[in-house]
C-alpha cells in the first residue's frame, strides 16, 4: 500500500491510562452532590431541565463537566499518560504536514516493544536472541490503550481530531530498539456499499 505520510518516533511505546476523575464540592454534602449527580443523570435528555448547566471546557489534558451550581466532577488523564502524549506529540512535530489532515484517514500502527532480557542468552550469548524468543508481544500494555495515546498524541500535530481515523491496523512486536511506527493513508470517498 502507498502511504501519504510514513514515520517513526524513536520512544518505549506507552499505553494510555485509565481516565481519572476528581469530584470538586463547593458547600454540598455528600448526600446533595449524590441526589445532584442522579438528578443530571436522569434529567441530561429533557430540554426543560431546570438545573444550570455550567461550561464544559478542556485544558491541559482535563476536561471539566459542571455538574450543579454545588458540585462539579473533573475527568483528566493520569500524569504518566499526559507526560507520554506530550513527549509523542513534540517527537512528531517533525512530522507535521502544511495543514493538518481533516478528511477520512487509516492510521497502521506497529508498536515495536522492548525485549525482555529473558529473551537473550547468558555470558558471552548476552546479545544474542535466544530461538526461543518470541516475535509477537502478547503482555500488557494492550494494543487498543497504546493506539489511544498515539492517536491522541497526533491530534492537533497531524490531524484535526482523532475522530477522523476510520481505518487501521495495529500491530505489536517485540524489537531490539523500542519505537512507534506510524503510516497513514488519506481515504477517497466512493458511493460503494460495504454490504
């Protein structure tokens, strides 16, 4: 396949973490920001819903969703995440096309993880792979979480917003030297039918 855009960020691949939440009470109780919580929750699809509604805003990896006049939750990414997406998205700066992508996109994604020392041999062998050693790297972080960060990573440098990656393949090996290979291909649109 001929990619319009091919690159490698020489970095350990990092998953992205759980998103982490902070509940932020000015003057209620625990009973009232429950009771306020449930009432949002139940009243989030009626139009004439009587609760004031404060902004919804995103800063610096957090995004902050007021709930009621009294309370607010505050979602963000844990601060290994953040720091990973950051140090990702200086690294492809580089990278960065005139203007950024805003159509339809597949995104490959090859994530060449760090071998174990398990996987060489002892001694004088110590730089040698053992035949054993797998190619395939079926340990955690999963694949999904380390495509997260790197697609958030982009957004901003390379695309518009991550919401326009339809397609792609993700792949997870083990490697001497760990990096992220990313390769991305702009999509046409066509009137065929998938079914």
């Amino acid at each position: 396949m001929d990619y319009d855009y091919e690159f490698t960020i020489d970095c350990e691949p990092k998953a992205q973490g759980r998103p982490r939440t902070r509940i932020v009470q000015t003057k209620a109780d625990v009973q009232g920001f429950i009771d306020n919580v449930l009432i949002a929750i139940a009243d989030a699809d009626d139009p004439n819903n009587p609760m004031e509604w404060g902004p919804i805003r995103r800063q610096a990896g957090e995004l902050s969703i007021a709930v009621s006049k009294k309370a607010f939750v505050t979602i963000y990414d844990d601060p290994k995440s953040a720091k990973a997406k950051l140090m990702f998205a200086v690294e492809a700066r580089q990278y960065a096309p005139e203007k950024l992508i805003d159509q339809a996109i597949r995104v490959d994604t090859t994530f060449y993880m760090p071998r174990p020392k398990s996987h060489y041999g002892t001694g004088r062998n110590s730089d040698k792979l053992k035949d054993s050693a797998p190619m395939f790297h079926i340990k955690k972080p999963d694949r999904d979480n380390l495509d997260k960060l790197v697609l958030d990573a982009l957004t901003g440098v390379i695309w518009t917003d991550d919401s326009i990656v339809c397609k792609g393949f993700i792949e997870k090996v083990y490697a001497r030297k760990p990096c992220v290979e990313v390769k991305i291909k702009l999509l046409q649109e066509s009137n065929e039918t998938l079914f």
